[in-house]
C-alpha cells in the first residue's frame, strides 16, 4: 500500500459516520422523478454540502426540476467530471413509509444505492481531499433531476460537459461484484400506435382494417431484430386497445423497449422502424419515439482508466476491482456521445435498486469513497488516455 493511499483509506474510514449520516439525512427525502416541488429539497441540501466542502454551486431550473453544476477547485486543465442525479423512482411518503435503517454492514432505504449512496461517496471524497489537503485536478459536478426518466432536460448539458472533460465518473452502483461498468446497451423507447377502420365485427367486418391486427403484424416484425445471443432485445410492455370485441378495432398501441450492443445494433433497429407500413392501405402505423440513448461501448481509453483503477484499488489495500457490462443505461450513455474516458458503476456495491429492498454495503461505500479521492488525486495525466 502506498503511502497516499493509506492516508486516504484511514481518512475515509474515519469519515464512515459521517458518511452514514449524510446518507440517512438525504435518503429521508423524497425526490421522486418529475415533481419539481419535491425535488427543490434535496437539491438544497446537495448544495449547501457542495458550498461547505468549497465548491462553486449553480442551480439552474429546468422542466424536469432543479439541476446543480458544481465546481471543485478551479483551474485550467480539463477537469473531472462526475455524473450523478438526485431523482429517484419513489413517490411521494414513501421515506416516511419504508425510512432509512441500518442493519450491521447494510443500509437500506428508498434510492440508498440508486443513487444516494453514490452521491454521498462523492461527497466524501472532496471531504477527504480538503482534511488531507490534496488539490487534484478541477472537479465538476452535474447532479441532475431527471436520470430515471430520460434525462431529456439534462442531455444537452450532460454531452456539453463531457467533451470538456479529461474523464467522466458516474457514481452509479457497481456490479454485484463490485466490477466498474465499461458498457452499457443502447436504448430505445418508442410507443407504436396503429389506426384502422371501425366497423361491426358481425355484420359489416369487411368495412373495417383492424388496427390490433396492423399492430400485431408489426410488432411480429420488429422481435425479429432480436438474436441469440441477447446483443438485441426487444421488450413489448404496455398494450392498449380499448375496443369491444364485437367492433373492428380503429386504434391499438403497444409501448416497446429497444436494447443493443452496439451501435450496428441501433441502426439497425431504426433502419427497421422506418421501415415499417401497414399492409391494408386504410390504415397507417405511426412511431414516437420516447427516449433514446446511445450505448456505451467499451473503448481503449475506458479500459486504460479501468486498469488504473484497479492499480489505485491495490495501493488502497481493498479488493481488486473488475469491469464488465450491464444491460441497464445511465447518463454515462449520453457522455459517450463526447468520446471521453467513462468509468460507470464506481459507486457502491448493494442491491435491489428500484426495489423495495433496496440495500447498500456500508464498507463498500467507505472504499468507493477512498477510490474516488485517490483517483482524483492521483497526478496522472488524463488527456494520456483520450
């Protein structure tokens, strides 16, 4: 163990009750998705931790609710910038339903691991820098409020920040292993809706064009993109078509979730949605897209910030770190667009996000922490792996 790292690692495990009481303070508010009533609490609290810990904090409103840009230790080399969002999937009274607890070396709670636990790591890691007086390269924080449905009033500043950056971390939840996430799938969320004729389905059905039948034949269509080894997937969730049985259906709609890979996987998908007419000339098929995010691919510059990742985990003295792939997407999709080096899924380890019994390891958030700032200590050039 170096001698940086075991300043960091015994700083951090100092600040674990610290770290546990920020995490049980920002898990008993509810910051549910598209409530910017809601929303303005926790991001009032992540920002007064920003001013005190000495960052530049600016809360700009969007329509998705407040989004904060925060600057650590300014400077003229491209900085650090870390990804995190402070909306969860929880409604409204569901802190004081299911509120935050302790069990031995789990915390569990509404949004602990996804992504309040990540956050508060970050957190702690500025703290550790200012205790041990470190200056690493600038940090900019973007804590925005609409990660879990889309992202839609983040995006543009999401990309904008990344090409300005030597590296981006999202402190989402690692691998059950603890492993960083170097790929993401793409995805694409589309409601497909199909309008037909109506007609009596006993009497006249020769007058009508079934809208169910138009939409069953495409959707047939579309699970054709998927292949064997899972690289594409094709999800159909909601459908709707709210006709009698006795009536030619005149409107039908599915909602359809859309993975790949690779970007091949994602042309492909669009090339086939395009491509899509109904067969009886009286209907038509009519595509909206929701949302979308590219994938994120591992590329040379991602595995090379991985592997250093790994040599700064040993230098910790705490477990060696992998990489691997997830299916699910997170704003580290939308950075790739920039081309820079992503390091995902370097939050803690726990489980059951989007669950009810969503967890999060207690000694595997004070490593995270330790990581982070070791990481944004560490002198290495950046730009050398871009």
């Amino acid at each position: 163990m170096g001698e940086l790292g075991a300043a960091i690692i015994d700083a951090a495990r100092r600040r674990r009750p610290k770290l546990v009481e920020m995490l049980a303070e920002i898990t008993a508010i509810d910051a549910p998705s598209g409530d910017r009533e809601a929303l303005a609490a926790p991001a009032a609290l992540l920002s007064s931790w920003l001013e005190e810990l000495g960052a530049r904090t600016r809360t700009r409103s969007t329509p998705a609710g407040p989004l904060i840009d925060a600057t650590y230790r300014e400077g003229d080399d491209a900085p650090v910038l870390v990804l995190c969002h402070l909306d969860t999937v929880w409604p409204l009274g569901t802190a004081a339903e299911r509120p935050f607890r302790v069990e031995g070396e789990v915390a569990r709670g509404p949004g602990v691991l996804d992504m309040r636990g990540g956050i508060v790591a970050c957190l702690g890691a500025l703290a550790t820098l200012g205790e041990l007086d470190l200056r690493p390269r600038p940090v900019r924080l973007l804590i925005t409020p609409d990660e879990e449905t889309g992202s839609e009033a983040s995006r543009e500043e999401i990309v904008a920040a990344a090409r300005a950056a030597a590296l981006v971390l999202v402190p989402e939840p690692a691998l059950a292993d603890g492993s960083l996430k170097t790929a993401r799938k793409g995805w694409l969320l589309l409601r497909l809706r199909a309008h037909g004729v109506a007609a009596h389905a006993g009497l006249e059905p020769e007058r009508g064009a079934s809208a169910v039948d138009e939409l069953v034949a495409a959707l047939t269509t579309l699970q054709g993109l998927r292949d064997e080894e899972g690289d594409t997937t094709v999800n159909v969730g909601l459908l709707d078509s709210a006709n009698p049985a006795n009536v030619v259906a005149e409107l039908a709609t599915a909602t359809i979730d859309l993975r790949f890979t690779e970007a091949a996987g994602e042309r492909a998908a669009r090339g086939a949605l395009a491509a899509l007419a109904a067969r009886d000339p009286r209907a038509r098929l009519e595509v909206t897209e929701l949302h979308s995010r590219p994938p994120l691919m591992r590329t040379e510059a991602s595995a090379a910030a991985a592997a250093r990742v790994r040599r700064l985990a040993r230098d910790l003295g705490i477990a060696a770190i992998g990489e691997g792939a997830a299916g699910g997407v997170s704003d580290a999709n939308l950075a790739a667009l920039a081309g820079v080096p992503i390091l995902d899924g370097i939050g803690p380890v726990g489980g059951g996000a989007h669950a009810r019994d969503e967890w999060v390891e207690l000694g595997s958030l004070v490593e995270r922490s330790a990581l982070i700032a070791l990481l944004l200590a560490d002198d290495q050039d950046e730009t050398e792996a871009r």
